[in-house]
C-alpha cells in the first residue's frame, strides 16, 4: 500500500484499492453464481479479496 500512496497520493490510494476490493468481489461473487450446478459446491476456493485487490492496482501503478 505505501508504493502505491507514494505513486498517486493517498486518498487517490484508497480509491483505488477500495474500487479494485469491490470488483474482486463481484466478480467472485458472479462467477460462482454462473457456474452454479449440483457439483460444483465443494469447489469453491476462499481467495483473499484485500491481496488480489491491492495486487491489481499496484500493477496498474506500475503501468503508469
């Protein structure tokens, strides 16, 4: 998180990463729900959503 503040600033930071978090979950959130059959319950896997989406901005401020 301090690497990406030092590239866009902190509320422009926490933006981002709040943005990027809400993604990861709807998008999590909707491929379960489209793949949803009788067998497919116990392959869910539990992902870190905070990880994956500071991960996805501190790529994208690389980028910039």
């Amino acid at each position: 998180m301090k690497d990406i503040i030092a590239k866009v600033g902190r509320e422009r930071a926490i933006d981002m990463v709040m943005q990027s978090y809400n993604t990861e979950i709807l998008s999590t959130h909707l491929k379960r729900l489209e793949d949803r059959s009788p067998g497919a319950l116990g392959a869910y896997k539990r992902r870190d959503h905070l990880a994956d989406a500071l991960e996805r901005v501190r790529e994208v401020c690389d980028l910039a």
